[in-house]
C-alpha cells in the first residue's frame, strides 16, 4: 500500500515498522502504518468505538469524526507526525499517533526530540494487550526518528490508559495539572522495559500455544467420505483418544443429508457447525487451503493445524504459497502448525487430543517432544513407547512457516505437566531469541536438542532461516553456554530424557557401579572415565546375585554420602547346567524400584543384557512385590511374570511443579513415601517411580554425565556472573564511538572497512587493550633502525597472510638480541621465504615467555555477536580446540571459556610448567566484549597472539574490521519472524 507524495514528503512509505504480533490472549494482529487509502477503515472503526473511549481520547464528547479530522489522522509525512494501526482482518480495532512538539507543546520539526502520543483502543478489544504492544512499536518508530521523550495527557478516570504507561518499564515522571495526568516517558530502553516486553511475549505466545493445544472444540477439514486418507485418519485419532471436547467433520462434498461420520457431525462448512470451533485440522489439497483458511478465519477459528503438503518443500511457487498461508491466516488473527505438519498431540486429562497421523495416543508423561520431522516424530513416538516413556505434549511442525520450537520453548517454560522438552530441529529460525529462551527454560527444566542437518550446507526444504556464518561446533558451544542439553542422535535424546524426566538431578560425579557381571562393572566404569565422570570401583555381586542382593547394594550405595549417583549392571543368572537364562525382570525391578524408593534421593540407572521382562517392569509407573517366590532366589526364565502394562502416572506420583522448582531440581525422586498405595484400602503395594533401563553401558553412561554436566551448569546459573566495575574507569566509551564514526565516515562502504594496525591499536586503548607495536621493516637497514627505537631483544615477523602468525614456517624469528643476529635473521628469512615486498617484515619487541593464545570475536548474522578463545597454533585449529561465548560475557563467561578447552591444562601447569597468568587472560577476554557489545559496528576484532606470562600478557597482533551496525531485531519490539 503506497502512500501519495503528499502524505511523505520526506520519507518513502517504512514498510520495516509494519509486523505481526501476538496479543495477550494468544490471537494475533498486524501493525502498519496508516496511509490516505485508510479514511474508510477509520471511520469504521471510530464508530465502534464506545462514547466513554471516546471522550478519554478526546476529553470530550466526539461522537464521529469529520472530514477535517480524518484527513488529519490518515496523512503523515512519517517523521513528525506518525500514525500507526492495529488492525484484525483488515480492519482497525487499535491506533496510536505521535505529533513531534516543541519545549511549549506546540507542534514542532526536527531536531525536537519530544513527541505527543494518544491512543484509541476499540473496547471489544480491550484487555487483550493491544495498547501495550503499541507503545512498544510507536516507540521503536519515534527513537529512529530522533525523538527520545513521549508526553502523554491522560483523564485520571481512564486508569487503564495509565496503567500501559506506568508498566511498560520506561523511565518516567507523572504530574496532576487542569484536572489531567501529565505523563512524560523517557523511551530510551532500560533493563526493566526490557524485561517487562520479554515477560509479555512469553506470556502471550504461551497463549497462542495453549489454544492449539487445549481446544474445546476441533473441526478436520477435508475428511473423506470414505475410509482412508489424511483427514479420515486424524479423525479417527480424535475419536480414539477420547477428545474431552466436540469434534466436527467438514467437507464440502457432503451430501447435503449427511448428518454423521465416524460417529461425529458431518458439515459441508464451518458455517454449518452453529457454534464456535477452536482449532481446525486442514487437510485439503494445498490449492483448496485458502478458501479454508478463509472460512476459518470469517468464523472464528483460533488456530490452524495444516497438515497439506505442496509448499516451501516443492520450490519456488510453493514457498510463495506458504508465505501467502501465513499471512492470510495472520489476518485472521490465527496461528499455524505447519504446513506440512505430522500433527500435535496433549495428553493432559483434561483434553486428551490426538490431532495428529500417528495411529495411538502415546501414555501421559512429563516429556514434551518437538520435531520439525514427520518421520523423526514418528520414530521418536515409537522409541519412547516401546520404553515406556510418556508424553505431556507431541507437536510435529513440518514446514514451521508459523509456530516453533522457539513457541513451544514459551510454553513449556511454565506448562506443569511437562518437567523435559526435547526438540529435534533441522534449523533455527531465530537462533538468538531460541539462545535467550532456551537459557531461561533451562535454568528450571531440562532442555535436550538434537540438530539436524549439521553439516549439509543447505536450509532443509520448506525452512527459511537466517544466514548464519559460524560452523556447527560453535552452535554447540553456545547451546552448551544457554543450559542446552545439546546431543548427536535422537537415541540419544531418549535416553537423556528418559534419565531426565524420571530420575532426580545428580550432586555430582560420583558414580558406584553394582551387578553381576564383572566384566560388565569394568566395561560401564572404562566408559564413565571417558566421560569425565568419577566411577569408584565396580561392586561385583557375582552371577549368583539375588534379586535381594541387588537391593540391599543398591540401598548401601545410596545411602554413601560419596556416592551421587547409581548404575546397576545385570545380566541372565546361569544356571546349574551351564545355559544363561533371562531372570525374572519383573522381580528384579520390584527390588531395584524398592531400594531407590526407600533410599536418598539420588539418580539411579540400569544397564541389562537380555533379562525378560526387566526393562518393560522398571519402566512402568508401578511396580508390586512379587508373591511368587521369594526375592531371595536367583531369578530364573522359568518363573519369569509377565511385566504390569504401562499406566498414566497418578496426580500424588507426579507431583505439580512450579516455574521455579521442578520436579527433578534435586528433590526427591519420584516414589512416593511407603505405605503409599495403587489400590485403596492396600498397604503392601508400595507405588514406585519409574527407573530407566540401557541396552548398553555407553547409552547409560552418556545420560548420566549429560545429567552431571546439566545439574553443575544448573547450579552456576543460580548465581549470575556480572561484568566487574573496575572495567568502567579504564574504558572510554565515547571516545570510541568517535573513532569509530570518523573511520566509518572517511569509507562509508556498506561493506564496511578493515582497520590499519595504528587505527586498530588507538580503538582498542580506548578499552584498556593495549598492542605492542611494530614497525616495518622493508628493507634490513629499516629493520635495524626500528630494532633501536623499540630496545633489543626484538622479534623479526612477516606479515603476508599466507605466513602470517606461522613460526613453523619460519616466518617468526624470535629473541634477537643484537644488530648483528637481526641483521643476519633478516637475510635468512627472505633467502628462505621471498623478497621483502612480499613478506612486508615488521620488527617488534619481545614479549615475555607465556603461552601463545588467540582471543576473536565476531558478528554472526543470526547468532549475534560471538566471543571465542583458543590456544595460537595450527593443532588448535585443525582439532577444533576453541571455546566459544555469546556476548556479552560475564565474570563466569570469562572463565569457563578459559576452561572450556580441551587445551586448558597448559594454562594451569601442565608437566610442571609455571601457570600463567588467567586472571589477566579473563579480564582482556571481557573487555573485547565490552568493546563488541558496546559498538555494534565492530564486526570482527581477532588478537593473535595473545602471550599470556604468568604475569600479565602481551597482545603482540590485532585486526579490527568496522562495518554498518546490523539490525537488532531481538531489541526491537515484539514481533512474529517474518515468513
């Protein structure tokens, strides 16, 4: 929609401030400027704005608007005088304008910094939000175009209109004059407006989850008229799981006396139903889904599950059809799964829906899974049932052109039946609102992702994402830094959440290993070492171990305040005649379920080897004291009991958490206190959590450390590290920023320009780093005179990218103590290497001894700005050795990325080497952060090397590149990812 030449005069139509967003009630709307074509749509919606709103816009009774008015307010030059709209399937239910005005409250131009803001909010719409997320986009609006301060005059009768001010977290300041409330806000960001518009989206786009997942009512759109087909089949999943609300059949091809289907109603169109429908199921062809969508939307529908196929995944014309179904639907104020999507499943008791192609509901549990993949979903749905595992929620987001994982990461955040989320991804959207969110749901609840499509170099089909520069071992590191629980398979996944879901959070790394086979305790305890855990020594029960005798060591173990965490080894008992028998798991499992219901509230883990029954009886919900023999007796396949079926876990085995305190944040285990019952009036059927069970030693193992490594980030995260004061009277930041805008502007290269090394050392000063200098020599007779000025002994370095940094080439000489040694290095290097031109020698002063390291850091377009550490030299480069931190870093950024590498030990000792100085080290760390943070047009700053003694260090090389800042979107006002 482009505006006439007299409505901008100044500024092209700024189709950037235009976004969709999420209201508080979880529906969404779009934001876009007002233009001339509007005059119609304004005064519509003024008339159905009621008399009270009216006269608190106006301050007087205003009951329509004339023409003068509407000219007015549909005319803008969108500078200073700006006009934005809310607006609903195409129409308004929400505007808000500013007027630049001057020190008196006249109307003014720039360089005035000082606006006036009113609202009107349509009264059918009031309380969901739509007035808070306006200040937050018209004040986006007025701070880039030089206005820093709102006035606002508010009636004192209108106490929500000052209730929007007073919380929006601004800074601001309140007068009573002529019988009106004088607000002035300063719209310069804080950490509590911040924090106030990071708390509304979660709390909204929560909403809009929940409305998928918990309808009242569910129409499928495109259910055949016979058996078979997509829409058939998710109809016959609602029905079988017992939908607790009203399902509906649509298809426009119905007889017209058709009344049922399956047992539900059968409509020709959602107009037919007669009452509301929360959530449709689309699965029509994709060249039928707008008339769908369409009908959706005209009826109320909150959200769309579309199942259809032949979208971004076909090309082209089919990622124009995709985008094309986002925005249509968003009109509508409607949310999407999909396209292409596997479906959604919610196990709660209260819904449980089946909205999805997968033939059975899996059992109720406190795992909520994610997956961008149908058939990842269905392998994952099909793992987890055959161990026993349940699910809160299942989404399968196919083409996620619309909801996320980012999404479901706000719901989970805050969901109580869900204390796990695990996520399979193919790409990420937005990799630093997912870095943010993860980070936050982490520090309460595990978060286990596996990443697809690592290493494939292409966005997987029907995925639009940002570009991202940085390889898949930093996406890692930075995940690692958010409390991301990140693994390489969906095996792996389960077998974490399994641990995870079911098991409390380790202390520590203590591990005592217990069973029956010997070679079994050695084998788990050579993996536990090579995870970094500490195993004691294997306890060997022997093969004659009874069930009895696995209990009383598995309650030993527990009880060991050494001792934080389990794992038991079991294989079949061997029989008098020499052939292995699988034992009787069920008896077995009712020990080990005794022990750990009985003991410290400490993880415990079983690694088996063909025993019947063991697996299926750990993992139930329940288990009961066997009454067939004795659990004294070695367990033998002859009296082996079939293993209890799965249930539900109850309300008192599942106790309802809080954001705050999580059921595996170190409470007790699951199991219930003894006495506890599974039927009412019994005594002796104690209810026991449930234990989870590994095929292998390594899968065991690997979950238990991802657990340790969790719990150890969980507990740092509860103490925040900061960025010490000390850094703010050594750095001058304004000082900086003029460097930086006087570069900019002698080469203002959208590209942007690399820094000379005087240019790069007086930027860094300005934050406390300081470069040794160097000075050229390109010729032996300048080598010698720079070797004076500086004071031997020097150091003779090229500077050709090629051997740049490479003493193993020979393009460093070092400790030259003399004219004649330089002199003679000098003839050496360029006999060997080349000629001066084309070495470009530089001379510079030695540095102390110490360990050579390189400190970088760079933007990455999707990722933000990333700090990375490593040690200087090609075994570093070639092995991957290089920690990685999102910046800003704190105290504890800084030192955990020190530590991070696997070549840490050299700074701390190593076969009796001096340690050096890492207090040094973690303080230049953050100041580069600082630096990064502080001026978005730093693109890229790489010191190397960085020689770190063990007192002080000396950065020896710097390259800094300057650029155009990027957009911030993630410090922008709320809004949905584009499509």
């Amino acid at each position: 929609m482009q505006p006439s030449p007299e409505q901008s005069p100044h500024y092209v139509y700024p189709d950037h401030w235009e976004a969709d967003v999420v209201l508080r009630d979880g529906g969404t709307a779009r934001i876009r400027p007002i233009t001339t074509d509007d005059a119609e749509r304004l005064v519509s919606f003024y008339e159905q704005v009621s008399d009270e709103s009216k006269y608190y816009r106006f301050f007087a009774p205003y009951p329509r608007l004339s023409a003068k008015d509407v000219h007015r307010f549909t005319h803008h030059d969108y500078v200073d005088r700006v006009g934005l709209a809310v607006t609903v399937g195409g129409e308004f239910i929400a505007t808000v304008r500013y007027d630049r005005i001057d020190a008196t409250g006249r109307p003014a131009s720039a360089p005035a910094d000082e606006a006036e803001v009113a609202f009107l909010v349509q009264d059918a719409h009031q309380g969901r939000g739509v007035a808070s997320t306006l200040l937050e986009h018209i004040a986006a609006v007025a701070r880039e175009r030089g206005i820093r301060r709102f006035a606002a005059e508010v009636l004192p009768a209108n106490t929500k209109m000052i209730k929007v001010f007073r919380d929006a977290g601004y800074t601001q300041q309140r007068s009573f004059e002529d019988g009106s409330v004088h607000l002035t806000l300063d719209l310069e960001p804080t950490a509590e407006s911040l924090a106030v518009q990071r708390a509304r989206e979660q709390r909204a786009e929560a909403k809009s989850v929940q409305r998928l997942l918990a309808p009242g009512s569910v129409a499928v759109i495109g259910v055949g008229r016979t058996p078979g087909g997509v829409g058939r089949t998710v109809l016959r999943n609602l029905i079988g799981a017992g939908f607790t609300g009203r399902v509906h059949a649509v298809n426009s091809s119905f007889d017209a006396d058709r009344q049922t289907i399956d047992g539900v109603p059968a409509h020709r169109s959602l107009g037919e139903i007669g009452e509301p429908v929360d959530l449709a199921v689309v699965a029509v062809p994709a060249d039928r889904v707008p008339e769908a969508v369409a009908d959706c939307g005209e009826h109320g529908v909150q959200g769309l599950v579309v199942l259809s196929a032949g979208y971004a995944e076909w090309g082209a014309e089919g990622r124009e059809r995709q985008r094309e179904l986002v925005r249509q639907a968003r009109s509508y104020g409607m949310r999407i799964i999909g396209p292409n999507a596997f479906g959604v499943i919610n196990n709660s008791d209260e819904v449980r829906l089946n909205a999805s192609l997968a033939p059975e509901r899996p059992a109720s549990g406190r795992i909520g899974l994610f997956t961008q993949s149908g058939a990842i979903g269905i392998a994952l749905l099909s793992g987890l049932y055959r161990r026993g595992a349940g699910l809160s929620t299942f989404i399968s987001a196919g083409n996620r052109a619309d909801i996320s994982g980012n999404d479901f990461l706000q719901y989970w955040y805050e969901d109580p039946d869900t204390d796990v989320a695990l996520l399979y991804l193919e790409s990420l959207g937005n990799p630093r609102k997912f870095t943010r969110l993860a980070r936050r749901t982490a520090a309460v609840k595990p978060v286990v992702v596996v990443k697809g499509a690592r290493h494939s170099g292409s966005t997987p089909p029907g995925h639009a994402v940002p570009v991202s520069r940085i390889p898949d071992s930093t996406v890692s590191a930075l995940m690692r830094q958010a409390g991301v629980i990140r693994v390489d398979t969906v095996t792996e996944m389960v077998d974490a959440g399994l641990l995870l879901a079911d098991q409390p959070l380790p202390a520590g790394g203590r591990v005592a290993i217990l069973g029956n086979s010997e070679s079994l305790g050695l084998l788990t305890y050579d993996v536990c070492l090579a995870e970094g855990l500490r195993p004691r020594p294997p306890i060997d029960l022997t093969t004659s171990a009874t069930p009895q005798d696995f209990r009383d060591a598995l309650s030993a173990a527990l009880a060991d305040g050494a001792c934080d965490a389990v794992i038991v080894t079991a294989i079949p008992w061997v029989g008098e005649d020499g052939e292995a028998e699988s034992g009787d798991g069920e008896v077995l499992a009712t020990a080990l379920h005794a022990a750990a219901a009985a003991g410290p509230a400490k993880p415990v883990a079983v690694v088996h080897v063909e025993i019947g029954g063991l697996a299926e009886a750990l993992s139930a919900a329940t288990s009961t004291v066997a009454q067939q023999r004795p659990a004294t007796q070695p367990f033998t396949a002859a009296q082996q009991a079939p293993a209890p079926a799965p249930r539900p876990p109850s309300a008192a085995e599942n106790p309802t958490p809080t954001a705050d305190t999580p059921r595996n944040a170190g409470a007790p285990n699951n199991a219930d206190a003894p006495g506890s019952t599974d039927t009412p009036g019994s005594t002796d059927t104690p209810r026991i959590g449930r234990i989870p069970a590994y095929p292998a030693a390594e899968r065991a193992v690997r979950a238990l450390a991802e657990a340790v490594r969790y719990a150890q980030w969980r507990r740092q995260a509860a103490v925040p590290g900061k960025v010490p004061d000390f850094l703010d009277d050594t750095i001058d930041a304004p000082g900086a920023a003029a460097r930086i805008d006087a570069l900019l502007g002698e080469d203002p290269d959208p590209r942007g320009r690399p820094l000379g090394h005087d240019e790069a050392r007086e930027l860094l000063a300005c934050y406390g780093i300081a470069v040794r200098p160097t000075l050229p020599a390109p010729g032996p007779e300048e080598a010698v005179a720079a070797a004076a000025r500086l004071g031997y002994p020097v150091a003779l370095k090229t500077t050709a990218p090629h051997l740049r940094h490479r003493a193993d080439l020979g393009g460093v000489r070092l400790d030259l103590d003399s004219e004649a040694a330089l002199r003679r290095a000098y003839g050496d290097l360029t006999e060997l290497l080349g000629a001066p031109a084309e070495l470009r020698p530089v001379v510079q002063a030695m540095a102390p001894r110490g360990v050579d390291t390189v400190v970088r850091a760079a933007i990455d377009p999707a990722a933000g700005a990333v700090l990375s550490f490593g040690l200087a030299g090609a075994p570093s480069e070639l092995l991957g050795d290089i920690g990685h931190r999102l910046v800003p870093v704190t105290d504890r950024d800084a030192a955990e990325l020190i530590r991070s590498i696997r070549a840490a030990p050299v700074l701390f000792g190593w076969r009796g080497a001096a340690p050096v100085d890492t207090a040094a080290l973690e303080e230049l760390l953050l100041r580069v952060s600082r630096l990064v943070d502080d001026h978005p047009e730093v693109v890229s700053i790489a010191l190397e090397p960085v020689v770190v003694a063990p007192q002080g260090l000396t950065v020896l090389g710097a390259s800094v590149r300057l650029s155009p800042p990027p957009a911030r979107t993630d410090l922008g006002p709320r809004r949905l990812s584009n499509y």
